[in-house]
C-alpha cells in the first residue's frame, strides 16, 4: 500500500499553488512526475485522486493557515 504517498501528494496539493496548479491543468502527467520520484501510486489512488472535484483541492488550500502555504511568485505581474 502506498498510503505515506498519498498523504505526501494532498499535502503537497493543499500547500503547494504552484503544484497544485500544474495538477490540475494535467493530472496525469504531475502523478507521473510525483512516480517517477520514487513514489508509489496504485492504479485505484491514482483513479480517486483524478476523479477528487478540482475545486476541493483549491478550497482545501484557503481554509489552511497561510503558514503552511509554499508561496508561489508567478501570479506576480513582474
């Protein structure tokens, strides 16, 4: 069972803007990147993550102290 990765994957979804944006425009290629990292994902895990509402990871992220927020700068119009 691959539960520690999972747990690493939505805690990276709600802490990570930049991580979560890039998974939501193309899931299937951010879990593969995540596998290829040495994490392992059962073809069930990988089916409930992509079938998850995208707006719940969204909505995950603002209820959490910004604290725990990885800041991400490329909504700054620099």
């Amino acid at each position: 069972m691959s539960h520690r990765s999972i747990e690493v994957l939505i805690g990276r979804l709600i802490t990570d803007e930049a991580f979560r944006r890039a998974f939501l425009n193309s899931p299937y290629s951010v879990i593969g990147s995540f596998i290829l990292t040495g994490h392992e994902l059962t073809a069930t895990e990988i089916m409930a993550l992509t079938a998850t509402p995208a707006d719940l990871w969204q909505l995950a992220a603002e209820q959490i102290d910004s604290r725990l927020q990885k800041a991400s700068l490329s909504s700054v119009g620099f």
